[in-house]
C-alpha cells in the first residue's frame, strides 16, 4: 500500500473515532492504532521526502506523530495507549 492511501486510511479511522467518542472518550482497538503509529514512524524515518510533502496536506496528524516518535522509540506504544483507554494493565 503506498504512503497516500495508508494515510488516508488512518485519517479516516481517526475521524470516525473522533465522530463517536463521548466526552473525549471512544471505544478503540489499540492494535490497530499502535501499528498506525508504528508504521508513520518508519515511514518517517525511511522516506523523509515524501514526508515533507505530505506534511503540507496533513500537518494535524504529522504534529501529533512528532510527539508520540519519541514513545514510540522507547517500546512504550501499546502501554501508552492502553493507559489513554484507562487500561492499566
């Protein structure tokens, strides 16, 4: 799958989550979420170029992964995001 239709994949999972949540909060799987972010991450990293260009289009989403990269780098992805769910385990 190229970056275009992968981001815009993602783009419509975050929307749709956004559309249903209650007060901020939504029911998520945070598999596929965590591999979401896993996959911009070594985008990021392995096709800067494209990156930038896609920034113009979707900057919302790439200021988010600037913040969650450097979790992402330390193995805490999926403990992270459990923990947003108020899943402490």
């Amino acid at each position: 799958m190229d970056i275009k239709k992968r981001m815009d994949l993602i783009k419509s999972r975050v929307e749709q989550i956004e559309e249903k949540s209650i007060d901020g909060r939504a029911n998520i799987n945070v598999y596929t979420i965590s591999n979401d972010i896993e996959w911009f991450c070594h985008v990021i990293h392995l096709q800067q170029e494209d990156i930038e260009s896609l920034k113009k289009v979707n900057l919302r989403y790439f200021k988010a992964l600037n913040e969650i990269e450097p979790i992402h780098k330390s193995g805490r992805v999926k403990q992270i995001a459990r923990e947003a769910l108020g899943n402490k385990r």
